[in-house]
C-alpha cells in the first residue's frame, strides 16, 4: 500500500512537471489541429481502467472522425488511410500520448501499467487475467507497450491483422502484463519508463533483456506471417 501510495504521489508530480515544461510545445500542436484535418484537438475514447470501470483516455486527434467505425475499426495498421497527414507525425513520435498526463492527474491512470484497452480488446484476455490487470492503474507506457511499441507494422504485414492480434498479440501482450503486476516495484517502474524513451529513438529496443533479464518469453514468432483464418 505505502509503495502503491509513492507510485501514485510521483505520477502527479511527474505528470504536472512534464506538462508545465511542454506547454510551448502543446499549444503549437493544438492551433495545427484546430486548423488542419478535421478540426479536432483531442480524441476520447472509452477503455477499461482500474477495478473494470471505465474513463475515457484522452489523446490529440490523429484519425479521422469516427475511425472506430471505419475499416479495421480499434486495429490500427501502419500507413492506415483513416490517419491524417498530421496525426502521422504525432503518432510516429508518440506526442498523441501526451494529453494522458491529464488522465494521470485525475487518478485515471499511472505513468507506468498495463495499457487500458477498449472492452472488446480488453475481453480477449482470460477472465483471470482480466481480474489480475484491472487490480492496478493502467499506464500511459508499461512493459506490454514498449515490447509492442512496432504493433502497428506487425498487424500490417500481417494476411488477417484482426486474427493475428486475436490469436498471438493479445496473449504475449497479456502474459508481459501479469509479469509486470507481479513484479512490480518503483524500481520497476523508473526503469520502464527509461526504456520508454529509449524506444523513441530505437525501433528495437536492445536494452530490453538486458536490464530485465526474466520477462516471458515470447514463445510465438512476432514476425511469423502464419495467421488464422477468420
């Protein structure tokens, strides 16, 4: 409890800081969005946070307007049609993920946890994973994200995206979460969060298994374009 109370206490801070020292670059950002595309600034949308219930994340738009009802839906692909001119950038640098500073702030998520899904991905994982995840504060980055930091390309090469995230995504994704919950640590935690920068240079992240040596092992090849007929 008292390690789960420090998390929380250096999420705000860190959390504030980062978002009083990046306002001359957000507000850039927000007039070009007010002014390109479609004239939307954020982009808010229902996920499944602590205790199952539900927030809506909030990211800078990068998509067209109702996007997750168009096409491959919640599976986002690289050079995806619905993804505007704008939004490429925001996305390839991961400044669309800044806004959710303010859901760390509001107690929505963490800094560092499982990445909060919508219900439909959420639901692909066992019922005894879903009771472990929703037990803590999902994360603007976690251990899952940075793994899969490149989800969009592999879904991309892939014959049927929706099956291969259904059938070898998903499940790795989901063993890298139950690791994390059962060793997480501030430690842990800081150094997700170095390695998160690290993958913001570096496609693949080297450092990974070097510091954390005893992550699952990911047993199905991610680059194997063998998928599941839907």
């Amino acid at each position: 409890m008292i390690e789960c109370n420090v998390i929380r206490a250096i999420d705000i801070f860190f959390s504030l800081v980062i978002l009083s020292v990046l306002i001359p670059v957000l507000m850039p950002i927000v007039f070009i969005l007010k002014f390109t595309g479609e004239g939307e600034i954020f982009y808010l949308q229902e996920r499944v946070g602590l205790q199952g219930k539900k927030f809506n994340i909030i990211k800078f738009a990068t998509m067209l307007k109702n996007s997750s009802n168009i096409g491959n839906k919640n599976i986002t692909l690289k050079n995806d049609p619905r993804v505007l001119k704008f939004g490429k950038f925001l996305r390839k640098t991961k400044i669309n993920e800044l806004p959710q500073l303010l859901n760390v702030v509001l107690g929505d998520m963490s800094l560092v946890g499982p990445r909060p899904l919508t219900q439909d991905h959420f639901e692909i994982y066992t019922l005894e994973a879903r009771q472990k995840i929703s037990q803590i504060r999902p994360g603007i980055t976690g251990l899952g994200s940075i793994v899969f930091r490149d989800e969009e390309t592999m879904l991309s090469n892939a014959t049927y995206p929706k099956s291969k995230y259904q059938n070898i995504i998903a499940p790795q994704k989901s063993n890298l979460e139950l690791w994390y919950i059962q060793n997480k640590s501030i430690k842990l935690y800081f150094l997700l969060i170095l390695l998160t920068a690290v993958t913001i240079f570096f496609k693949k992240n080297i450092l990974l298994k070097f510091f954390i040596k005893k992550i699952p092992d990911l047993s199905l090849s991610l680059e194997d374009d063998k998928d599941f007929s839907l």
